[in-house]
C-alpha cells in the first residue's frame, strides 16, 4: 500500500486478461500475477477496490470520492473475475470501456495466475516517476507484495522508459516496506512527513528502483 493515484485505458473487452503490450496499452506478468490496464469499468472498480478497505486507508487516507465506501459491494467487486463483466446483465454499464481522464495516471489492475480474481493494482506517475500499489485483502500476507513492486519497477523501466522509480510509505507500514526492499528498492532521500488526502500526516520513509530502460510496443 503505497501512496499515489489512479486508472487507466479502454480497450477491447471481448479480450478481458490481455496477456501483451500492445498500441495503446500494457501488460506484464510474474510467477503469481498478471497486470493489464483495465478495459472495463468492471475492472476500473475492482482495482479501486482493492485498496478501499479500513487496513490500506490507514496508511492511505483518502477521500469518499477515490474509494468503494461500501464494504460488501467491494467484497462483491473483489470476488469477481475480468470476464464477469460480460455476464453481469443487471449491471451491463460495468462491461462498458474504461475511459481514463486526462490527467489521470497510469494504471495497471492485477489478477492471479491460479484463480483469474482480481488481486491488486499497480499505479504509475511518469512526471514524478512513482508508483504506487494495493494488494486486495484476501491476497496479503503470502508475499505477493514484493512480486508487485518488482512488476512496477519492470513496467516503469521496460515499458516507459524511466531509469529510476521512486516510492513513498509510512514508516509504521512495516508490511509495505518489506514488500518494496525484497522487490530491490533501497532506500532513498525524501520527505520525511506525508499529508494524506484526509489530512492525516504521517512519518514517511522512501525507496527507488534502477533498472535499464527501454519501450514496449505501447510507445
């Protein structure tokens, strides 16, 4: 759970778990995961999801308007899988395109391997070269962070270009901090105090990633 932002691209829905960078938009995978930006509203909703329950937001602090306040529509949202969006026929809006805004950051949702079920979200800010991601509760504590953050790093590096990709966390998410340095971020300078949206302010700790650059298909 590290601060930053997010959504992302419309696309093809017949296609729902796009396995490869194409113009237009990205993908990735590790051992355990697969990332995609989202093509449907549906999966807009469940990578919002994932970091809206009371554990992310108190490292999170966000507004009403940037979450799934309600706790059994996000558990609904988390059980679901990309292709369900095709088959919700009381709610055929989720299987619409996902239109990002324009000054919106990049986004990346992220679904297991093993099971096809929405797991997480990765987040990127290519002004200010940081990512920022959630895992959803049902997928924390089996040491899917660090596969995550390695897959932010690889999408910051292999696919936009960035040579180096900070991260920022509180000092008290022990969880989060250890997911980032078994990904090979190391400590970085930066502030030492962050105000969450809510007005929160938190100790902070920083981290970056150096990888080789290069592009995908995307560019």
């Amino acid at each position: 759970m590290v601060w930053s932002l997010i959504r992302r691209r419309r696309a093809d829905a017949r296609r729902p778990v796009p396995d490869a960078c194409t113009p237009g938009r990205h993908a990735l995978s590790t051992p355990r995961l697969l990332f995609y930006a989202p093509v449907t509203q549906l999966d807009a909703l469940a990578a919002i999801a994932t970091g809206a329950d009371p554990e992310a937001q108190r490292w999170q602090g966000n507004q009403a308007d940037q979450v799934v306040p309600d706790a059994d529509i996000r558990r609904s949202l988390l059980r679901m899988r990309p292709a369900d969006a095709t088959r919700l026929l009381t709610n055929p809006e989720l299987a619409e395109p996902f239109e990002p805004g324009p000054e919106m950051p990049e986004l990346l949702v992220c679904v297991r391997r093993d099971t096809g079920r929405y797991a997480g979200c990765l987040e990127l800010d290519h002004d200010r070269g940081e990512i920022g991601g959630n895992l959803a509760p049902d997928h924390r504590g089996q040491g899917l962070g660090a596969e995550l953050f390695l897959a932010g790093a690889l999408w910051a590096h292999g696919h936009v270009g960035l040579p180096t990709v900070r991260a920022g966390t509180a000092t008290a998410n022990v969880a989060c901090r250890r997911a980032l340095e078994r990904a090979g971020f190391v400590p970085a300078p930066g502030p030492p105090r962050h105000t969450l949206p809510d007005g929160r302010e938190l100790d902070s700790v920083w981290f970056q990633h150096e990888g080789a650059v290069s592009t995908c298909a995307r560019a």
